[in-house]
C-alpha cells in the first residue's frame, strides 16, 4: 500500500496536479452528460495517467 500513500502524496503536494484533476473530472463528466459515456471513461483515465505521469516525472 506504500503507492498509494505516494499517490496520495502527489495530490496534496502538487497543486498543479489538482487543478488537472478536476478538469479532467470537468471534461468526463461534460462527455458523460451528452451520452459518450465510454469515450468519457477513457478520457479520464487518459487525462488523469497522464497528470501523474507528468507530476511524478517532474519531481
């Protein structure tokens, strides 16, 4: 469980991550409200993997 708690860690120490976090959630969630729930889902798991991605190789 010690990724986790690094995960975790990301999202608290990383403001930057946040902000791209809840515009991931934003654009899902704007996709789902249109009925493209799939592309939705990849969306965000694309846009959240990434943030993290992005985040852990820039510290």
């Amino acid at each position: 469980m010690k990724w986790l708690s690094e995960v975790y860690g990301l999202f608290v120490d990383d403001p930057k991550l946040v902000l791209m976090a809840l515009v991931s959630l934003a654009v899902a969630l704007g996709l789902g409200a249109i009925g493209l729930h799939a592309i939705a889902g990849v969306v965000l798991f694309l846009l959240i993997a990434g943030s993290i991605m992005v985040s852990v190789e820039r510290h």
